[in-house]
C-alpha cells in the first residue's frame, strides 16, 4: 500500500470527491489534490481511469514518503 497525492487542473465538486470515498480532496484556485492509500497498481489505475472518464485532466501523482 502506498500514500498517493493526486492533482487534478479542475477544482471537483462535492458530488465528484464523493466518486474516491476513501481519499481526500482538498480544493486549490483551478485545482484539487487527491490523496489517501492506494492498494496497489491496479487500484491506482482505476482512480486515474475514472477521472479521465469525468474529462478531468491528472497534472501530477506523486507517492507520499512514509514518516
């Protein structure tokens, strides 16, 4: 399992965050960041999926170093 961070360049509604129950969303100007623990490969793959099905564009992913 590992801690990911997740940028999206869109700034998700409360309806969209609810889509990744089991991450955070924490809105920016023009952006959100995702982050939470991601299973594995396939896990992670399926959250960028369904992002790019709501049209909404990854800027970055970054896995977060445990303290």
């Amino acid at each position: 399992m590992a801690r990911m961070l997740i940028r999206v360049d869109a700034e998700l509604t409360d309806e969209l965050a609810h889509a990744f129950p089991h991450l955070t969303a924490r809105s920016h100007p023009a952006s959100t960041t995702i982050t939470g623990d991601v299973v594995d490969q396939q896990e992670l793959q399926g959250v960028l999926n369904l992002l790019n099905s709501l049209g909404i564009e990854v800027v970055e992913v970054l896995t977060i170093p445990e303290d």
